[in-house]
C-alpha cells in the first residue's frame, strides 16, 4: 500500500494495527508499507507535555506522518484550510494518518501522555509552513 498522492482531509484516517492479546499483556506491532502506507525515515515523540499545552502548529509541503497514543490520550484537529476534523487518540493499538498539506493542531493531552510520530521524511525545516496564513495562500493557490 503506497500513496505518493496526497493532501485532502478525507485521506486522513484512523489505522489500526494487529494487537496480539496475552494475558501476559498486548503487544501491537507496525509494519512500513503495509500497516503505515509510506516509508518509515524519522520516528519522533512528545513526552512531559505539560497540561493546557498545545503542539503542531502546522503544515508539511511533503511530509507524511501517523500518530500513536502510545500512553495517555490527546486530542489531533486537522484542517486542510477548508474544512477541520477532530480525532480523540486514547489507545496504542491504532494511530492517524496524516498526509501532507494538512495543518495539524494536538491538545488537551492527559498526564503521562506520549505521542509517538512515524514520519515519511528527514527533519527539514523548509518542508514546514508555520504560519496559518501561509497555509491559507498556498491551499487557495492549488499548492504552486
Ligand atoms: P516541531 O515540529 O515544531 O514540534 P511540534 O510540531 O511537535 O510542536 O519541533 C519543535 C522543535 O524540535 C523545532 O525546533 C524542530 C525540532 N525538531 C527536530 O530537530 N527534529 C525533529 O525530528 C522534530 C520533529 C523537531
């Protein structure tokens, strides 16, 4: 499963990996290219997120990404300049797919939270737009 296309919010999804129970406790685990639809470059996390704090602030030119609630839970409001829709990540068997050219906001996270980012690309400073109105232009100007 590979997508190169992307940018729409209806792309962005809740994807659920295998979960093999055990009473010894679950183990879940993710693939690159089969459970995750892109190449797996960067793995990033927010810990020690303190309460009423907000991350994401932003939007990738290419980047691709999905988020796991490995601990704890917090709130993922997407928004493609148009339209914005509201994910609730509470359990680390399931993440979100976020493809580029969405602008992502992450809030209310629970103590104790993680945040765990699989990432398409490098870190590169100059595929992020970080500011709104930035965004706001390149989504009304078709992205050239
Ligand atoms: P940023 O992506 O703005 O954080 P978030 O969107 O989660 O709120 O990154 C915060 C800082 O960390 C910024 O100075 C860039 C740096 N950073 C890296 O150096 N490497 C990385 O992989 C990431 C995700 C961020």
């Amino acid at each position: 499963m590979i997508v190169d296309k992307c940018n729409v919010l209806e792309d962005c999804r809740i994807i659920n990996f295998p979960k093999v129970t055990d009473f010894r406790g679950n183990l879940s685990f993710i693939e690159e290219n089969k459970h995750v639809p892109f190449e797996i470059k960067r793995v990033y996390y927010l810990y020690d997120v303190p309460s009423g704090a907000t991350r994401g602030g932003h939007a990738h030119k290419k980047l691709q990404q999905l988020v796991i609630a490995l601990s704890g839970s917090f709130d993922v409001i997407l928004d493609d300049g148009y339209n914005k829709r509201k994910f609730f990540l509470n359990r680390p068997h399931y993440g979100l797919y976020i493809p580029c050219k969405v602008w992502r906001e992450l809030e209310n996270f629970s103590s104790n939270s993680v945040a765990l980012a699989l990432v398409s690309e490098f870190y590169e400073e100059s595929d992020y737009i970080r500011e709104y109105g930035d965004f706001k232009k390149m989504v009304e100007n078709g992205w050239r």
